[in-house]
C-alpha cells in the first residue's frame, strides 16, 4: 500500500509531558459562588448564553442558538438529588476531569408512570472555565439532533448548601467509550465490523456538525473516550464543552485558545491557534489507527520508540507486507486486512499537514461507506463476547 500523506510529527511545540488538556491557564481563575451563581442564574430562564467571547473577535461562542434550549427540560436540584440518592456513591458511573457521572432512573417527559435511565453529570467546582464549558454543552447539545450524537435531555442550575450546583443529563450510555473497549484491559476487544461501524457512526456525527446545519459546529475535542456506544452498539459523540462555531461567513478561521488532548490535537492549531473544522478531521485521523491499532494516541506503556502512535505506525503504512504488524494483535482479521488497508488510506488523507488538503468529513463519510458496502463486514457486526 502506498502511502503518498505526509505525517506531522510535532517537535517542540507539540512535545507534552503527559497526556493531558492543552488548555491555556487564562481565564481560569476561581470564581465565588456569589459569581458563578450570576452567571448561572440565567439557566432558569428560557434561554442561555456563554458570557465569554475569549479570543474569537468579540463574539460569543453560540450567540444566536440559545432559543433552542427551551426544548430541555428544566430539573430541579431536589429532582436530582432524590434519583442520584443524594449523589450515593453506589449511583456513580464515572469521574473526571468536569466531575462525576451518576446513573439513574426519572420520569419520562412522554409518560410520567414510566421511568428511563439517564446519565447525571455534575459538574466540579472548576471556576469559570468549567462552567463556561457547562454552558458551552447545554447551547450545543440544546439545538443539534442527529442519531450519532448524544441526546441531552435537560440540565439544572440551583443552589444548595455547597454552592452552586450545574448539572447535565443525558440519555443513558450502557455499553461505554469506545477507549474503553479499546484498552487492553477489556476482556473482549471489538470485533473489526464493530470498529467500521463505529468510524461510520463517527464520521457521520462529525459531517452533521460542520455541514448539516445552517451553522458550523468544531468539536475540537475528538477522541475515543468522547465516543459512548449505545444499547446496540451504535456510536455517539459526547462531551461538547470545548465546542465552537465555525468561522463566520468570509472568515478562514476563529482564532482561539489553544484546548482539546494530547495526541489528538491538529498540529497547526497547536501551533497558531486558528480554528477549523480541519482540525476535527486530523483528530479523526488519529482516531481511525486507534481502531486500527487498538493503541492510544500517546501511551507511556511502552517503549519509547512507540509511545506516540503515529510516529510507531509511520514505518508500516507504505509498505503492505509491514502494515500487519501494527493491526490489533486482539481480534481476529481473516478476510478484514483490505478493508483495514483501505481505511487506513483514509487516514492517511486526514493526517495530511497542510488542512486545506485534509478532506471534509462529508467526503470522509462517503469513503468509509465504500469500504463497508464492498466489504459487506457492517451486517456480520456483533457485539464483543462477553459484554
């Protein structure tokens, strides 16, 4: 397979101690509760609004969107409180860097007698960048829909004893991230149709915020731990607090601070800061060796001459007699290894330096679904054993 898509491989400016946030420390700082609950209060209204304009030319990240979160529901703290069992540890699912996730049951908005799982982020007390990026998450998620994002189902701002409390809640998740599956701690890796139905999934979701609707949506968080899996399997984008608009019409660019995940982040946006969807792309990139390889972007594990993912697999990918020594040693390939070289081409085109030559994810969309109609694998796709 030839492989004819430069890589970037970051020097200075892309060489992290750990994988962390690359997150800028401006604006940051701590607010009081007395601050925080000025800001917050107006999520008991019916719109909501980002007060931050950080540096994208003075406007507000979502300055027209806010009417749509009327379609959310509004809970109460004591709501929350009485399904979360008080936040009871037995009901958490998850904690990071935003806070902790708790499963529970509430009333269905269509049917008060029914009950349906939900998924109950808190947020942490993080100062005014997390709860720009709460707000952030209720204006994106309160006017998109589509199959392959996460529904979010309404979100609450009240006080109690502890301060200010922001909460999200979302359509339950029960098969977790796709990093999740990944991890070689995971008693049974995803099959390879899985992992095509899931750059399917991805992909999709992606297309449908830069180009299907009257506004342009960056993630510029993208990554295998913002992809949960649903009931059946099906693939959705999460975690939209990072989330911009597009450049505005006659613009190239939003030029912002520099945020998202190490190993996953364009290296022009590390470097300059100016924001595209073609950032979205090379994440997407990344991403597909992650399913290829069944490895992390960046990984201390191992020994240094692989810890970065792209810099290990660089050797492989023109060769195709060496491209099967980086597929995932977990699943069984049999008649998979032209489908995988062909997505991996697919890569290769988003990981090309220069972003203008980079694909648009609708055009990505459209490669991936050549490879799965040919290859027929999406139809034979079955849950990994065990789960």
């Amino acid at each position: 397979m030839k492989c004819i898509f430069p890589f970037y491989i970051g020097e200075k400016r892309d060489e992290l101690k750990t994988p962390k946030s690359l997150s800028a420390p401006a604006s940051t700082s701590s607010l009081t509760d007395d601050e925080v609950r000025r800001f917050g209060s107006e999520f008991n209204s019916r719109t909501v609004s980002d007060t931050s304009t950080e540096s994208e030319g003075g406007r507000s990240p979502f300055p027209s969107l806010s009417q749509s979160v009327s379609n959310l529901r509004v809970f109460t703290l004591s709501e929350i409180k009485t399904a979360t069992k008080n936040f009871n540890r037995t009901a958490k699912i998850g904690e990071g860097g935003f806070g902790c996730v708790y499963k529970c049951a509430i009333r269905s908005h269509e049917d008060s007698l029914e009950k349906v799982d939900v998924a109950v982020k808190q947020l942490g007390k993080r100062g005014f960048q997390g709860h720009k990026e709460w707000v952030t998450e209720v204006n994106v998620l309160g006017v998109v829909d589509h199959p392959n994002l996460v529904k979010l189902v309404g979100y609450c701002a009240e006080d109690d004893e502890r301060g200010i409390q922001r909460l999200l809640v979302y359509e339950y998740m029960p098969n977790r991230s796709v990093e999740d599956h990944l991890s070689t701690r995971s008693a049974s890796p995803l099959p390879w149709a899985m992992r095509l139905k899931i750059a399917q999934d991805a992909a999709r979701g992606l297309a449908y915020l830069h180009e299907g609707m009257d506004f342009q949506i960056i993630f510029r968080d993208f990554k295998s731990s913002n992809i949960l899996l649903d009931e059946q399997w099906n693939a959705k984008l999460s975690d939209f607090g990072l989330a911009r608009l597009g450049p505005s019409e006659g613009l190239t660019h939003v030029s912002t601070a520099v945020v998202g995940t190490y190993g996953y982040a364009a290296p022009e946006y590390i470097q300059t800061g100016r924001l595209t969807s073609k950032i979205d792309v090379w994440s997407y990139g990344v991403f597909i060796y992650e399913l290829l390889t069944g490895r992390r972007p960046f990984d201390r594990n191992h020994p240094k001459n692989e810890q970065k993912l792209l810099e290990w697999i660089k050797p492989y990918i023109s060769d195709s007699k060496k491209f099967q020594h980086i597929l995932d040693p977990r699943i069984k390939w049999n008649g998979s290894f032209r489908s995988a070289q062909k997505l991996a081409t697919i890569a290769n085109r988003c990981l090309i330096r220069p972003p203008k030559s980079r694909p648009k994810m609708s055009e990505v969309l459209e490669m991936v679904n050549r490879i799965i109609e040919a290859s027929q694998e999406i139809g034979s796709s079955q849950p990994p054993v065990g789960n």
